[in-house]
C-alpha cells in the first residue's frame, strides 16, 4: 500500500472521529467582532495548536498579535528539494445574529440530512479542520510528501487588521514556496472548482467641503454652490450610460481575454444573476455577460453616500458637506495605487472651484490570479479529478481575498485557493452550514494535493 | 391733539413700562419643542391675553390645537367700512442651546448698551410686545382706527405643524383684508425695511430601489445596477453646469423683472455674500447677482443624501436603496403642485429601469409677494419713513414663511411682512438680542401703520 493508500485509508477509517473534532471545533464561539469572546478566541487557537502538536508537528505557537492571536506551525522533515507549502486559514467566525431566524443554536452544531448546521462550518472551520485531518492522516501513516507550514489568523471577518504586519515582521518564517488558502468554494456538490483568479479593491473616501458651516436653503440656496449636488455630479461622471468607467486611463492595464479564454469561462446565464441578486434587470459594461463584468472586468460602485439632513421630515438645509465612499473592483494588471491616481487626476479636472475636496484610500489589494498552466493548478486539478471522478472547472471570482494580495506583496508567492465550502452555505447568515459529503471529500483532497504537488 | 398723536405720546410716556413688559415676557421660557415647557407655553399664551383683555379687546381666548394652544382676540368696533387687519405672530422660541455661549442667561433678560439679550427677543417676542403696546397706546388714549385680528401661534419654531388646519377650522374667525405679519427684519438699524417677496418651498424624498437587498461589491459588482450611483446621476441631471435647472417646464411661471425692476432691487455686492455663508467661491444661475439668485430665482438644492454604510472604513456593500431630500425654492408664478409634477416627468424619463423610484412631497409652501404698489405697502412705507426719517428699501427675501403661504390659500389675503429685527440679532443662536431702538421705533411704526392703513 502507497504512503497516499494507507492516508486515504485511515482517512476513510476515522470519519466519525473527524466529524465528533469538527463538532468540537464548532462548539467555540469564536466571534473575533465582540469582545466578550476573548477567550473562545484563545480557545479556537489553542484548539488548532494542540491538533498540529499531537499530529506531530515541530514547532507549533500561539503567537500574540495586537487583536486577536495567529496559529504558526511547521513541519519540515521533507527536505530542502521539496516545496513548501503555507496553509492559511482562519479560526474566527461571523456574529450569528440575528439569532431568531436559526433553526438550530448557532454553536450547538446539528445534523440535519446530509448538512451540518453552526456558525463557521463552511467560513470556514470545515476547511482548517479537514486540513487538519489530511495532515493527521499523512502523519499517522508515514510522512508528508512536502513541507507544511500553517498560519490561521483570528480576524479575517474583521478585516485581518494586524495581519499584514504579522506577516512582515515574520517573512523568513512563514517563507514558502506557495500558499494553500483554503478560504474558498466550489460551484456545486458535484462541481469541483479551482479559483483561478480574484479582484482587487481600490476603495476611497471623498469628503466634499462647501462652505464654512451648514447654510438655511432659502437665505443661500443659489448663491451660492451645494456640495451634495456637486458630489452627485462627480459620481454621475465616473460611469457612462453604457457601465464603463470613465476615469483617466482606468482600463490602461486590464487584461484582455482572447475568444478561446472567454469561451472557457463558466457563465452563468442572466436568470442566475437576476435570482442571486434579486435584481428585476441586470446591468453592467456594454459587451460582456453579467459573470465577465462580475469577475474580469472592472467595476466602480458608491458604497455609500453622505450629506446634511437624512431623517424625517423635512429640514431646509444647504450642507456644508458631502461624503461618499467608493470602491472599484480591479482586475489584473490593475493596481490601486494607479486607480489611486486616476482617481484623483479625475477629481483635480472636474470637481469645480466652490468646492474643496479630500480623497482618502481606505481598503486596497490587488487582484490575484493563479496561472492556470501553473503546478499547482496541474495538482489541485489532479487530486479534486481523482475524488470528484469530474474536472474542476476553474472559477474567477469577483470578490477580494485581502490576504491573497498580502502573501503576493509580502512573500512573493501565488496563492491557490482550494475550498469547498457551496454557494448556499449562509455565510455570513443564519443557518450556516458545511455539507458533509464535501468535508469528506475535503480532506481526501487536501491528501491527494498534497502527494500531487510534490511530484 | 389729533388720536395719533396722542397714542404717540402715550407710548413715549410709557417706555419705561412698556421695556418692564418686554422683560417680563421674554422671561418665559416657551420652548416649543421641548416637552418640558409645556406650562411655560400656556403661561406664555395667557400673558399675551391678558395683554390684549386688558387693552381693551372684546373676545380674546387661548384656544387649544393639538399643540401648543393658539392666542386669538378681536377689536371690530371700527365699523363695517374700515379693513379688518389681522396681527400674526407667535409666542414660541427656539432652544437656547448651546448654553455655554451665552453670555448672559437666555431667560434673564439682560440690557448690555442699547440691546437686549434674551431668547426670543427678536424671534419674535419684542414684534409681539411692540405691537401690543401698539394697541394699548392706541386704546388707552382713544381706539383704532381698524378693525383688528390677533392671531399668536405657539409653533413656529417647530414649524407650526397646527396652524393650516387651525386656520382652516376658523377660516370666518379669521377672516380679514390684510395680515401683518411681524415676524420679519429690516436691514440695518438705520435703513427701514418692507418684505416684499418670500420665496415658496417644493421639498421632496426621493427613495431609489435597486436589488431587493444589500449585496456584496465583490460578488455582484458589475452585474447589477447600483442605485447611489443612480441617484447621483439623476441629481446631476436636475441641474445645467452654469446652474440653471433642467427639470421640464421649471421655469415656464417664473416672472420676470424688468431691468428698471432689477435696478430697484437691494443686491448685496459678491463680497457681502461670501462674508455671510462663509464660501470663498460663489456660485448660481448665470446672468443674475448672487442677490436675484437668493430671493427672485428658484432653485433646487439636495438637502440631504444617504445610502449604503456610512460609518467609519470601508464595507464592501453594493446598496439596495438610495434617498435624497431635494428642494426648491420657488418664486412667483411657480406652484408646488405644478414643480411636482415637473420632478416626476423628469424621473420618468430618466430614471433607468434597473431602478424603481418613490417620491414623496413634504413641506410645500407656495411663493408669496405683496404688490409694489399696493395700500399696505403705501402706507407701510409712510409709517417707517415717518419714524425713520428715510424711505424704506424693499426686500425680497430668499426664505419662505409657510405662514404667509397658508394665509393666502386660506384667508385669500396677502401678508405685510413688517417686522424690526436686525441681520445680526443672533436668531436661533446663543446671544440673540433686540436692539431697543427699533423695539421702540417699531411701536411707533405699529401706531402710524394702523392710522395710515385705515385712509
């Protein structure tokens, strides 16, 4: 029996007592938004630690940050020739309000059919824990085909803020020669995926500054300029009729696919979007389907927009300012220090003198993407082929991953997102849930990744 | 000596005892907006009554609204011949908040050189003492010269929420020729002043719905339509880059001004309206002065803007709904009804149909204006120029006094806007005052007012 056989097999052996340790994991309310919940955060990590350290894992820490604590381990044994691999993940989970609308208690983990319902099962304890599992699988039966380092972070639904700082001051570390992000998803139970790519996020504040103070409307109004209808014309110029951005120079460095590359893209048809969305007609960028605008293309929406009087009733207020908050989706080669820049050569060009303005970035990453001709892809397809018994179809995803375009900046690695977490998991929303048949299957692949990239 | 001159020396003889009243009066705290006041309220109503009764009136009556109660009370003996006036004002004041800037206490009336400090003192308690003196003067030494109306509302400051039906419940009670309305300013303490114009309001909500529910940027960004971007689009769209409005058929009513008109007008230099509003760069339909913009044409001003997540850093969230309040001030021949009209073509042309759209009309108030060459402002401007010594200016006024809108649909009477406080009375703010002066002019200007009217 291969030293992958003999894995599979204790794999196969141990899935009840993997699923009671998945249980156990569920059952810390590892909430890393409220306060109360210091300890369930040191819990969830001491929880991991103590696995990596019984699986057999060298150095194993619990490793302070100012927020919340990061879990490092490694093993090392496989040898200078062989790759590394840094598993990233992360132990915290949403708030589970609001409470009424779970069928079961959030963390009191429930099976009901094929599907476990808790808060964090699919975002994303199932995959720390089934990796956990494969690594254990490997361990007890002879070895690990690569290196393996693990860095779970207890903030990622709070934004990683102390993240990017933990990484710099611990390159040599957590240095790799890829990074395993397991954060992720597959289309459906059937439809294994690999996400090939993510975008970015260039995401700004522009307060807008009239006057000095608030004004009465009827005492001013037409004397002098209104800064909430200047900022609706700034906003109203960014886009055409036709949903392209308008910006100077923001498309100078998309990618552009050939027909071949379009044709391979998974599309979902206009019904789909309209469903998931809830939106009665879709709309986006003349020339591309609502997946193409959704994934590769760029986009630029307000998230949100402030000025003067916003309650009941009616207050004849000329607002002194104005804010509104705005973020683009970046596709490669975009960066959002150049979005940055177009942005703010737009503002210096049109926002007109009885104003002033102040631009602030907020949120930034890059987008990501993994060259599908890539090992890693070649391996990861490989192993969710032999499980699944169907090729991944690869997914570029719309969303930003932060930490993706951390490793890339701060560690010069790709990172290969291999989850398998479905679209109708609730994150984020009551009854999450993982289904069980893919936490299974999980770990066979992580097992089989693993054998595959080290060939 | 002829009745005028007497009820002027009357009132000369009384200063003393007239300022004592004035004191008295301003001591009540009648803030109409905070629960607590509530007796001060009704104490505030009954001083003016007793005022009025012991003058000499007929029918006076504190009568209960669902507010704050209103004062009323009539003198008809000037027989059927003579016009029937009827003296608006209110008893109300604004909060004295913030305390801290006072100088003295808001409700201990303080003389500092020749001003009185005090809440209210002049919106509008020193116009309501100024006239009842008026009266006394007149009663005590023989009668009027008309027939006269009170009527003192308690919520003005919270935007006399009961006045409309009130008036609409005692449209015969009320009935009258002409209503002075004293709750009004003249332009500098040597430069008598008559209101000629005010302009109307038209003040909507405009409520955006894109997706049923919020959506995450990254996920649907590009797919769907997103309603702040909308909204800023249609707001953009209300208004031309040289500050003209573009909804349909805006400006069909607006009258316009001959040049000899327009000679007439006071305009404040440029200077003057950069000093008030505190902006560095004014701005304004082409073709007018910073003046006509503010008082003879309309305008249309956002007066407040939300959607989305507002609050400190960055939520990735694509908003399902967009609100703006937008409002117009209106001049004469515009109609809020017909200016409704106007926004709902406009957003039925442009509003895309990604969106769907609600508007809502709230405050409205049509424009008002007395006739140049009217009796009232005939003798309105004999009155001041007798007590001043110089003629009177008139001033159109850029805000709208909804009372004088309701006056007009209701009582089908024009308003004289006729009142003596000053630009720099700190209304609404910490340290309002009376200059004593005009307090005492106005008493005389009330008196020759009433005689002049009635020839």
């Amino acid at each position: 029996m291969s030293d992958l056989e003999a894995a599979l097999v204790y794999a196969k052996d141990h899935q009840t007592d993997f699923l009671e340790e998945f249980l156990s994991f569920l059952r810390i309310p590892s909430i890393s938004t409220l306060p109360d919940h210091k300890d369930d955060m040191h819990q969830a990590a001491d929880w991991i630690a103590n696995r990596l350290q019984s699986s057999g894992f060298e150095s194993v820490a619990v490793m302070p940050t100012t927020g919340h604590p990061v879990v490092y381990g490694e093993w090392m044994k496989a040898g200078k020739d062989t790759p590394t691999i840094l598993f990233y993940g992360h132990y915290d989970v949403q708030p589970p309000d609001p409470l009424e609308l779970w069928i079961s208690e959030p963390f009191v983990p429930q099976v009901r059919g094929e599907d476990l319902f808790a808060r964090g099962a699919s975002d994303m304890k199932g995959q720390v824990v089934a990796h956990l599992k494969a690594v254990e699988s490997m361990l007890a039966t002879s070895s690990l085909p690569v290196n393996l380092k693990y860095l779970i972070e207890g903030e990622e639904e709070i934004g990683s803020p102390n993240l990017g700082s933990f990484i710099s001051e611990n390159k040599d570390l957590l240095s790799c020669d890829l990074c395993l992000n397991g954060d992720s998803s597959i289309l459906a139970p059937d439809v294994p995926a690999i996400t090939i790519s993510l975008r970015g996020l260039a995401y700004f504040e522009i307060r807008i500054q009239g006057a000095a103070g608030d004004l009465h409307s009827g005492t001013f109004g037409g004397a002098v300029d209104n800064p909430a209808n200047v900022l609706s014309k700034l906003i109203a110029g960014m886009r055409d009729d036709h949903g392209r951005i308008t910006l100077p120079g923001f498309y100078d460095h998309v990618r552009s696919f050939s027909d071949t590359e379009r044709a391979e893209m998974i599309s979902m048809p206009d019904e789909w979007w309209k469903e998931q969305s809830g939106a009665s007609v879709l709309f986006g960028e003349q020339g591309y389907s609502p997946t193409e605008r959704a994934t590769v293309r760029p986009t630029l929406d307000v998230n949100g927009m402030l000025s003067g009087f916003t309650g009941e009733g009616s207050k004849t207020v000329l607002p002194a300012q104005a804010m509104a908050k705005i973020s683009m989706r970046l596709v490669p080669d975009q960066h959002p220090e150049r979005i940055k820049k177009s942005l703010e050569e737009y503002l210096k060009t049109h926002a007109p003198p009885t104003v002033t303005w102040e631009l602030e970035a907020m949120a930034s990453s890059p987008p990501a993407i993994v060259e599908h001709d890539s090992s890693a892809v070649h391996a990861a397809s490989r192993a969710l082929e032999a499980v699944w018994g169907v090729k991944p179809v690869f997914q570029r995803q719309g969303g930003t991953v932060p930490v993706v375009g951390m490793v890339q900046e701060l560690l010069g690695v790709d990172s290969l997102m291999l989850g398998f977490g479905l679209p109708d998991d609730n994150l984020h929303a009551p009854n999450e849930k993982m289904h069980l048949p893919n936490f299974r299957r999980g770990i066979e692949t992580y097992i089989r990744f693993m054998f595959e990239i080290s060939l």
